[in-house]
C-alpha cells in the first residue's frame, strides 16, 4: 500500500479537541479524506461548543499504513454527524479516545483490498464499524477485519451508513427489555430522532402501537403527518402528556408496556406516569441534560422498572459471547429496509468541503434532517 499520501483538515481545541480531515490520495488517482481529533490544554464551555462547530480548521497531509495479514483497507462512503459525535468532540461522552483520534462513530464503507489472511471479507464488500469509536469521518482506512461486519449492497447507501447505532438502539430496546405482543403499546418521547423514527417503524412492522411525544415547533403538521406516514398510531405534544386528552387517547389503546426515553427531566417522569402496572422505562439519551426523576408512587404501587440502555455496551457483550447477535439483528434490520418497512431519516448530503456548515446544522434544534459527509 505504498503510494498513500493524505492531507488533511485539523479542527478544534476543546477540553480542548480539534478535528482533523485528512485527505488522502493513491499514486491511481483515488482520493482519500479522514477525519481526526485531538485534545489538548483547556477551554470553557461556550469555547467547546465553537470549537465543535468547525471553527479552526486546516488541511495536512499523511500516509495510510500498508494493508497486513488480518487488516482491510476500505474506501469510506457515507458518514453521518449524530449527537454522539459531537459530544465525544466536546469531551462528555462516554468514550473519550487517545489523541489523535479520527471523528465519526458511524458510516459505510467499501471493501478495496484484504490481507492474506482475512477470511470473512472481500473486495466490493460493504462495511460497517463493529465498536463506536472507530473513526468514520475519513474517506480512507486501514482496519483489522474484525473492526468491521459487512452489509448487502443492495440497501440504499444512506440506509447502510446510518444503520448501525439508531436502528440498532431501537430494535433492542423493543426486544429486550419486555415481551410485546402485537396490540401492545409502547410510548416514547423524543419520537421524531433518528432513534424514533426506528422505533415507529420496528414497532409498526411488529404489530405494535406507538404514541410518539414531540415537541411543539412551526412545522408541528407536517411532523406529524410525516410520522405517522412512517406507521406512527398517535403523535401528541410534551404538553398533552399532562392534559385530559390521555385518558381519551387510551379508550382507542392499551396503556403502554414501554416507555422509551431520549430526553430526561419532566419529559421522562410524565411517560412513567402512563405506564402499565409493571412496566419499564428505558432511557438511552438525555437530551435536555436534566436528571431523570421517579415517582416512589410509581415504584411502590406501579411497580415500574427503571433501566437504561447504551447499544455500544451491547455490542461488547456480545462480541465476547453470542457474535450471531449482532449478525442476526442486522439482517433482520436490512430485511425490513428491503421490504420498504425501515427508511433512513431524512438526510443533507454534505461534501467535506462544507463540513463547517454541517456541523453547525447538526447543533441546531429542530433538525430536520441528519447531516452525512459523503466521502
């Protein structure tokens, strides 16, 4: 693999991080770009939230390492920004990298050239990271085959890049946490993310009711027409968890056996209130940074269950124990985006070029639609 020679874009400083687009060429006239990050010194918070948004960058240059025996070297596709990515930019995920470190926990890549050694993959293959952390903001990389897991290349490329920490998120969650049935309900907030969306639509290829909690916005009808397009039984704002309107809602269908929440604050603690006797909450996000608070009322006469769930975590475990976990939901996942059942969000294809832009959209409340660098 001599002959790779790469430049690449650093940014910024945050507790301090900086990322970096390294773009790399091959003597063939293929092009490369990745996407690294580095932390150094310190800074306030508002500095970190600038920083995160793009706001020193450069182009260097670097060499990709030579293909080994047991490593790929894959050509990056699509790469989108989700929130995780930016929080670990920012220092308060919960994987913090060695520095430097490339960008990006999620994307799709194509198989170019194997190592002699490597078994399960093949030239044309497409690929997804196994782990969060990997680095997918680049457009070329040296891995060890067993960094990644290939997918069909007969679903749609956005589908592919976007396919392994959102859909993944809810498809566990809907079958690991509660035994639901066709006819049962299961309601969310923060309905109309990337985890949301999957979750309407899993659950509605199962035979199970969603009632989905958005937020008010301008653009409140055509959210909602949007969602239940996608197979969502109700959508109500956060308001009308504590009117009237629930008791009416639930004369139409069962109260919920699960309650899935990515907000935290009065957001979770109003889904508890609905939840069957013995039901369970899972949290997966916090996206109003406040604290979760239950009820005792809820413990001690609901009996609710109250757990989280990181699919990072997951996938660990069953990398070491049942690697057909991870095989089999991923196929089930591309079965139902072939069927039509399971879409992509709705996406903004950014060149790397305008990754400043990217970025400070992917901040933005009311996103519409996820930001994905097209490498």
């Amino acid at each position: 693999m001599a002959g790779f020679t790469g430049s690449c874009f650093v940014s910024f400083k945050m507790k301090v991080s900086r990322i970096a687009w390294l773009l790399c060429k091959r003597t063939e006239v293929r092009r490369h770009t990745v996407c690294r990050t580095f932390i150094s010194g310190s800074t306030t918070r508002q500095q970190q939230l600038s920083s995160a948004r793009g706001s020193i960058c450069r182009l260097e240059s670097m060499e990709l390492p030579s293909v080994g025996a047991k490593s790929v070297l894959v050509k990056l596709l699509a790469a989108p920004i989700n929130p995780s990515d930016i929080n670990m930019i920012q220092g308060s995920y919960a994987i913090l990298p060695d520095l430097p470190a490339v960008g990006g926990n999620e994307g799709v890549g194509q198989i170019l050239e194997v190592g002699s050694q490597v078994k399960a993959l093949r030239p044309g293959d497409w690929v997804i990271p196994r782990d969060a952390g990997l680095g997918t903001w680049r457009t070329a990389a040296v891995l060890a085959e067993n960094d990644v897991i290939s997918l069909p290349n007969d679903i749609p490329l956005f589908s592919a890049a976007t396919l392994g920490v959102n859909p993944c998120t809810a498809f566990r969650m809907l079958s690991d946490f509660e035994e639901l049935k066709p006819g049962d309900t299961v309601i969310q907030n923060a309905a109309n993310s990337g985890v949301g969306q999957a979750v309407i639509q899993i659950a509605a290829a199962r035979g199970i009711q969603t009632i989905n909690v958005v937020r008010d916005r301008p653009d409140l009808t055509q959210l909602i027409d949007r969602l239940k397009a996608m197979g969502a039984s109700h959508v109500i704002k956060e308001e009308t968890l504590r009117r009237h309107e629930m008791k009416e809602l639930f004369k139409t269908c069962p109260r919920p056996k699960l309650a899935l929440n990515g907000v935290g604050g009065k957001s979770a603690t109003e889904l508890l209130r609905h939840l069957q006797v013995g039901g369970s909450m899972v949290t997966y996000g916090g996206m109003a940074k406040q604290p979760v608070t239950v009820p005792v009322s809820a413990l001690i006469f609901k009996n609710v269950k109250v757990k989280g769930f990181w699919v990072t975590q997951w996938k660990r475990t069953h990398s070491q124990d049942d690697e057909g976990a991870l095989r089999g939901m991923l196929d089930e996942l591309c079965s139902l985006i072939r069927q039509g059942k399971l879409t992509a969000p709705a996406c903004s294809e950014v060149g790397l070029q305008d990754f400043r832009k990217a970025l400070d959209t992917a901040m933005q409340p009311f996103t519409s639609a996820k930001q994905v660098l097209v490498l």
